[in-house]
C-alpha cells in the first residue's frame, strides 16, 4: 500500500468512525472481515419492513453459509454515508437515495429491493371522502412530510400543491388524531396501524399511485465490493431471500425477535404489518423473479424522474444503480 | 485607529484563512467524499448556488430568533426583577427556574407544535424557551449583587422602592443582564433551528431538505448561514453593550 493510500485509508477510517458513533461500538470493517463477519446498517427500528432480515438470522440462513451478520443502525443513521465510508457492509435505504448518493459521487449500489411497490403513503381521515391523491392535494389542509423527499418534489410537479400547507413530519401522528384535515406521509406497515387503534378511521393512498414508485428498503453495497466478492454477495443475498421467504410464509417468530427489540410495537402491530406489506413485496414479478428482484426498465424511470425534478445533475446509466446477484450471468427480462 | 482595526480584525482572519486553506488541502490530499466532508471551496460554491433559497430562509429564521430573543429580553427582566425582591421568592422560585434551564430542547420540540400549530409561532416559542433562562439567572445574579453600602444609601436618603430599581440595581446589574444576552442570542439561533425541524420554515428545513437530498455540501452552506447570525446577535449586544456601559463600568472603559 502507498504512502498516499494508506493516508486516505487512515481518514476514510477515520470519518467511518465518526460518523459511526451513534450507530455501533468497536469493531471496524477490516476486523470483521478477517472474522467472516459483516455488518448491516438499518434506517429505522426493528419493524416489519426488516422482516426477512430478522427472519434470516433466527433461522441461521445466514449462519450455515459462513456468514456472521451484525445488524446495526437505526433511526436517522447516516446509513449512506456509513456503507461509502466502508464502516459498515451493507445499509437499508430507498432507491431514490441510492440514485442521488451516485449522482453526489458515492459509488452506492443496489442488491436486493424488499418493496417492489413503495410502502410510503398519505394518510388522511376516511371520513373526508377522498378517492385519490388527486382528490386529497385539490381538497387543502395541511400535509405533514419529511422535507426534502423527493416524492413531494414529484407530487409538487405533477398535481395542485397551493391549497396544501405542507410542514415537517415530526414522527409523531398525534398532529394527525388532533387535526381532521391534516394529511401525513406513512409507511403502511406501521402509522395508520397505530392511528386506527389510536380510535381513528384513516385511508391510505400510496405515493406510487401518482406514478413515482422507487424501490424500497433496498439493501445497498458499494459497487467496488458488489465487483471484488461476487461470491460473498450472493451468499449474503441468498441468505437473505431465504429468510425473507421464510418471514412472507409465516412472520410469527421474527415478529416476536423484534418485539423485543422494538417494545415500542405491539405484537398486534407487527402482525397487521406484515400482513399490509405481504402485496408490496411480492408482486407478480417478484413471484417470477424471486423476492428481492429488479428490473432496469424501474432504475431507468427513477433516473429519469429524479432528473426531471432537478434532483440530480444527468441520469445515471441504470445498469450501475443495481447489482442482479443471483442473475449475475443472465439479467432477467423486465416485466410490465 | 489603525493599530487597533489591525489588532482586532487580522488575528482572525489570519486564523480563517490558515484553517480554512488547511481544510481544503487537507480534505482533497485525502480523498474524502464530498458526501461525508465538503471542502470549504465546495461549501462556498453551494452557499452562491443557493443563495435563492438560503437567503430567504435565514430572513425567515432570523425573524423568529429576534421575536423570541425580544420576548426573552422582556420577560427574563420582568422574572428577574420579581424574584430579586425577596429571599423568599427567589428560594421559592429560582430552582424551577433553573431546572426549566436544563429540560433538553429537542425532547419538547414535537410538542411546541401540538401547543402551538406548524409555522412561525412553534419557532418562536422554541428560540423563547432556550433563550429566556441565561436572561433570568444572569440578570438576577447581578440584581442581587448590588453593594450593600449603596443600597443603605439609598435607603438613608429616603429613596422610592422605583427609585431603587430604576437607579441603582438596574444599572448595577447591567454587565451580567448584558452577559446574558451574550449567551441567550447564540441559544435563540439553536433554538430557532430546532423549532424549525419540527415547525417548518427557515435554514431548519434547508439543512433538513440538504441532508435528506445528501448535499453536504448545502447542510454546511446553511449551518454557517445560522452561525453567521448568531455572531451577528453577539455583535449587536457587543456593541449595545459599549454604547450603555464605556461611561461608567471599567470592564469597557480599559482597552
């Protein structure tokens, strides 16, 4: 190693363990290695969207191919910044992410999207009769979302936004209970679960209805591992594929490993979420080309919204946004 | 003059030029990724590129510190003074006043909003809340430190409790209200920020939407647009401070 490379591998350790602080104690990358361990960023807390992960480790799935798994992580983890900076292995993140960290210079990949079909929303009260999201921006009230996503970039575009007041999403839905005409991004699994048993009545339209449907929790590599340890990689996703078919068959033992970790999330909770994500995850295509899977034809249309919203400088070439592990000889045919 | 202007200004300057050339050496010498460490000319190019956006925001957030700021001013005093008239008050009063001092921000932000609605007035009330204790404990303390022998002065000649205040404890206490507000004008700006992040508006949601979109480069643009204000403040009781006192108090008389 030179001189000059081993000074950027002392501050890109550096950074890594910086930015690593909240996430995880000790242990960096190279050490873990040498173990045949790696480890895993996670976005949020254990909820079912991290289902087959969980499901994977409970059943060794992981385990019997060599493969010692650390999950870490958590809400507002840099997850991005942690997988580029070589701290962790591997992150959860959103596609669209995945594409604005390559247009930002980060070489980020894709290996395995959990959600064909984004679980995001907006929640409304039923009780204001309305059909769409056309229906919900036309109708006004304030529109609770975290700032900066790019989905509201998208609906700012495409429908009448001026009638909505739109403030921070504050990860609390008591604004919601409070506010009749208050609209708020969700994830299906989890929110209007919790609002409907908090006495309210909410109806849900998912962001993919407007047209904009990025992959979700995504598990990101960087594209120079995903190239160096094809071999590793495709264990990892197949460990992977089968814990999240074994969470899909019957989530009742991983729902309960999380429970313990996520005492915030009751049992029932869990066991609803599981259940509103199962449609999202495995669609017609995904049935065909196994969970997980991803289409270029999908990369490409993300791409070319992200550009379109002047989220990114040029589309990135698709083909460098994913890695298709399993199909690594043949990439499969786009459906749809 | 010009001694003094070189004395004041280059020190600094000369520091802000060595770090902020040893930053952008440093970080492109090293490889890092703009993604987890902008270089300073990087951050600069940002703060031009959005300037749109930026200026309108630190408008909006330097709004909210000056009317949360004000009010702390206002009512910190009006607290102040209240406790500073008897024992009895003060040891009554001044621990809540204390442990009030110490409840984090962050963790009742999410309520400013269910008590006061999204926008300006959940800000304002953030940049309040962080702002108004340094204004009560310093103004006390110094409204409690008057020299007993003036207070039996005044006492002597017959003077009105008004009297009292407005003559001789006000402006006794003028150095620690004024330290204060030194203090109070950095946590407004902090404040204000965090009530941004969960109220909306202003350079809270820029760095938020920044980071959310994994400009680094922008978050640092709207951090130092932030910082840049509350020095602006600091400035501006500085000065306040050597306009009120440079007659009597030494601590502005010497050089």
């Amino acid at each position: 190693m030179s001189r000059r490379a081993a000074s950027k591998r002392a501050v890109a350790i550096g950074m890594a363990a910086l930015l690593a602080i909240p996430a995880c104690g000790g242990e960096d990358a190279a050490t873990r290695a040498t173990a045949g361990k790696v480890a895993l960023a996670l976005n949020w807390k254990p909820e079912p969207e991290f289902g087959g992960l969980y499901e994977a480790q409970r059943m060794d799935a992981f385990a019997k191919r060599g493969i010692t798994l650390e999950l870490t992580g958590g809400p507002g983890a840099p997850v991005v910044q942690m997988v580029e900076a070589g701290k962790v292995e591997f992150g959860i993140a959103a596609a669209d992410e995945v594409v604005l960290a390559r247009d930002r210079g980060a070489d980020i990949v894709a290996v395995f999207a959990t959600y064909q079909t984004n679980p995001q929303g907006i929640m409304v009260h039923a009780a204001r009769g309305l059909h769409s999201l056309a229906d919900v921006f036309a109708a006004g009230g304030t529109l609770a979302v975290e700032p900066g996503v790019a989905y509201t970039k998208f609906f700012e575009k495409h429908y009448d936004l001026t009638k909505m007041k739109i403030v921070p999403y504050g990860y609390s839905i008591a604004p919601f209970l409070g506010d009749p005409t208050l609209a708020q991004q969700v994830f299906v699994t989890a929110e209007p679960i919790a609002a409907r048993r908090q006495g309210a009545d909410p109806q849900v339209f998912l962001i993919a209805e407007s047209g904009f449907n990025p992959y979700a929790a995504v598990v990101i590599t960087t594209g120079a591992r995903a190239r160096a340890e094809t071999k590793r990689l495709a264990d990892f996703v197949a460990a992977l594929r089968e814990g999240w078919r074994g969470y899909l068959d019957d989530p009742t033992l991983a729902n309960a490993l999380m429970g313990q970790l996520n005492k915030e999330m009751d049992a029932d909770t869990f066991r609803l979420g599981a259940a509103a994500q199962q449609p999202l995850i495995e669609d017609a295509f995904a049935k065909q080309s196994g969970v997980g899977a991803m289409s270029l034809e999908r990369w490409a249309t993300l791409g070319r919204q992200l550009q379109e919203l002047g989220l990114i400088g040029a589309a990135p070439a698709p083909r460098d946004c994913f890695v298709q592990v399993e199909t690594l000889q043949s990439p499969p045919e786009p459906l749809r | 003059m010009k001694p003094r202007f070189v004395e004041t200004f280059v020190p600094p300057a000369a520091t802000f030029l060595l770090t902020t050339a040893a930053a952008e050496f440093g970080i492109r010498a090293a490889g890092v990724s703009p993604l987890l460490l902008p270089t300073p000319s990087a951050v600069a190019r940002a703060a031009l590129q959005h300037a749109p956006t930026l200026l309108p925001a630190l408008a909006m957030t330097a709004q909210a510190v000056a009317i949360g700021l004000a009010l702390s001013i206002a009512l910190g005093l009006l607290v102040a003074i209240a406790l500073s008239t008897s024992r009895w008050v003060e040891r009554a009063f001044y621990p809540y006043a204390i442990f009030f001092q110490i409840v984090p921000i962050v963790a009742i932000a999410p309520l400013l909003v269910i008590w006061f609605g999204y926008g300006m007035r959940a800000v304002v009330a953030a940049a309040f809340i962080v702002s108004v204790f340094p204004v009560i404990a310093n103004s006390l303390a110094g409204l409690l430190s008057v020299d007993p022998a003036l207070r039996d002065l005044f006492r002597l000649y017959g003077a009105s409790g008004f009297a009292r205040l407005w003559k001789l404890s006000l402006p006794w206490a003028l150095p620690n209200v004024l330290t204060g507000l030194r203090i109070a004008a950095g946590l407004a700006v902090i404040g204000a920020i965090v009530g941004e992040f969960v109220g909306g508006g202003g350079l809270g949601v820029v760095v938020l939407e920044a980071m959310r979109q994994q400009r680094t480069d922008l978050v640092f643009a709207a951090v130092l647009h932030a910082a840049a204000l509350g020095l602006a403040l600091f400035a501006a009781v500085n000065a306040t401070s050597h306009f009120a006192l440079r007659r009597w108090h030494t601590q502005e008389t010497e050089p």
